[in-house]
C-alpha cells in the first residue's frame, strides 16, 4: 500500500484595508505544520485571482520560509494567458517549491490541444515539478482524461488535481495514474478523501482542512497505518462538517469565513468577493459548534 499525503490549499489572510497578512497566514502555516499537512499556495481557497503577480510572488516567498522544510509547499501558477502562468512558474521555481500546479485557464475556452500546448510549455520552462489542476466549474476548461494521458508523458508533469466532483473521471484519472510511472492523483473533493486513497491516489489537496487540520491529518494517517475503521471515522467527521458549511453557499467562502469566525485575524476576502454577513456568521457559528470547532458559552465563561 502506497503511503498518502495530505495538502491544505491555504486561505490566505488579508488585513482590513484588504492588503494580505503576512504574519496572520504564517500563523495559518504554523497550523497546518502542526498537524502535520502539506500546504498548496495561492489556490482557489488562498483567493488566488485576487492576488498580483508580486504578491503570488512575496506570499510564496513567505510560505515556504514559515513551514521551513517541515512540510511540503507547491503553489498554484496558473492564469489565463501561457505568458504569465511561465513567468509566475519561474518566479516559484527560483524560490524552491515542492512542486507547481496549473489551474486550467479561465475566461479563454480552450481546445485539449490547447491544453497539451499551456501545460507542455510551462513544464518545458521550470525545474520544479508541475502539477495539472483540474476545476472546471470555476474555470469552463476541462482536462479530459485521455488529455491527461497524453501530459503524464511529459517527463516534467507529475500529476494532476482533480477538483471536478466527478467520481467517474477521478476513477479515468486513477487509472491514468495506474498505467504511467509518475504520475500522481491528489482529490480535491473533502468528501472523497478516504475514498481516494483506497483507489490509488496519491492524496487530496483539501480546502475545508483549513477549517479541520486535524481531522484531514487524521483520516490520511489513519489510513497509512491500516487503520481504515479510524479513517472512515475521521472522514464521516469531515464530510459531516463539509455538507453542513457548504449548505451555506460557495465552499471557499464558507471555509474563509468559518476560519475568521475561529480566528478574525484571517480576515474577509478581497472585493466583490462575499461580504460579512452577521446573519450567516450566526448560521456558521452554530455550526463550529455542534462539530465541536468552538468552545459553548459555558465552556468560554469557563
């Protein structure tokens, strides 16, 4: 049995101006460090379309300085354009990352040849290893899995995110995986953590272990040690919280502003992003609670 790995994609902390907060999601860092989980930088959950180019750039710089080699750090480079994905890449490639991924493009549709192009030119260009992220709810691009067959050959593509909710393509990844050498799937989906690593992928990369690091550590170690009863029981605590949080609306919204109700040194995201809502705030809060994430007004008189 292949050991598996746990990745956070890291919210990334903003002070009230809206400018990042550096020392706060170093403290994020520090957490997941603790737990035990590798980090994915500037992700969807890390507000990475509301970012500059220089702040990826310095936000990277600063992660991977925080968690000191203890874990592993890979950044997400993707854009739009090919140009800049290649320039972020070598930027993240100069810092020494554990590896970068590539979003699919978004707002330019894309043709799988496309893609193999995008893909391809990036991994020509940097070092580190580079890793496809497949979202297409977010992005309207697609990485079809004989698409993906066709990158695993590249000798610097190392695997692939998968975070479209689809286990009948997961499974078409896996078995991608299965047949080429180096080629690793991480699931996106908190529901399908076990799940994933029960059929051959190499781990998740989690939005909602902001909110659960060590359940997320949890499940994933549990599973290392063979002991799948502890890891279904860690799963059934995660996706319990996920169907309740993500009832509430966008998952990393949800996720970032359940953070903040733990934290408020997180902050709110970047405009037009959600707003705070006090009658949501009220509607997460209850929810921390009955999983347990927040201490009940006796234990905080306590």
């Amino acid at each position: 049995m292949r050991t598996a790995e746990s990745y956070v994609a890291l919210v990334t902390c903003f002070n009230a101006d809206e400018s990042i907060n550096y020392p706060a999601t170093r403290a994020q860092v520090r957490r997941q460090v603790a737990a035990g989980n590798n980090i994915l930088c500037a992700g969807t959950n890390g507000d990475f379309t509301a970012l500059t180019f220089e702040e990826k750039v310095t936000l990277t710089e600063q992660v991977v300085e925080e968690a000191a080699g203890k874990v592993k750090v890979i950044v997400n480079a993707g854009m739009p354009a090919t140009y800049e994905t290649v320039q972020l890449a070598k930027a993240f490639d100069r810092i020494g990352v554990a590896g970068i991924a590539v979003i699919t493009p978004f707002f330019i549709a894309c043709t799988q040849d496309g893609l193999v192009r995008h893909f391809s030119t990036v991994a020509d260009a940097v070092n580190s290893p580079v890793y496809l992220y497949d979202i297409p709810a977010r992005t309207q691009n697609h990485i079809e899995p004989e698409t993906a067959r066709t990158l695993a050959a590249h000798g610097n593509i190392a695997g692939i995110k998968d975070s479209g909710g689809k286990k009948d393509t997961l499974e078409a990844y896996l078995q991608v995986s299965k047949e080429t050498t180096g080629f690793d799937v991480y699931s996106g989906p908190d529901s399908l953590v076990l799940w994933s690593c029960q059929n051959g992928a190499k781990g998740c990369i989690s939005g909602l272990g902001n909110v659960m690091p060590d359940v997320l550590a949890g499940i994933v170690g549990a599973f290392n040690a063979g002991d799948m009863d502890e890891a279904a029981r860690q799963q059934d605590r995660f996706t319990a919280l996920r169907t309740d949080l993500y009832a509430l609306g966008y998952p990393p919204a949800m996720v970032k502003r359940a953070l903040y109700v733990m934290d408020s040194s997180v902050g709110a995201s970047r405009q037009p992003a959600l707003l705070p809502d006090p009658a949501q705030d009220a509607q997460i809060t209850a929810i921390l609670k009955a999983h347990d994430l927040l201490p009940t007004e006796q234990e905080a008189l306590s």
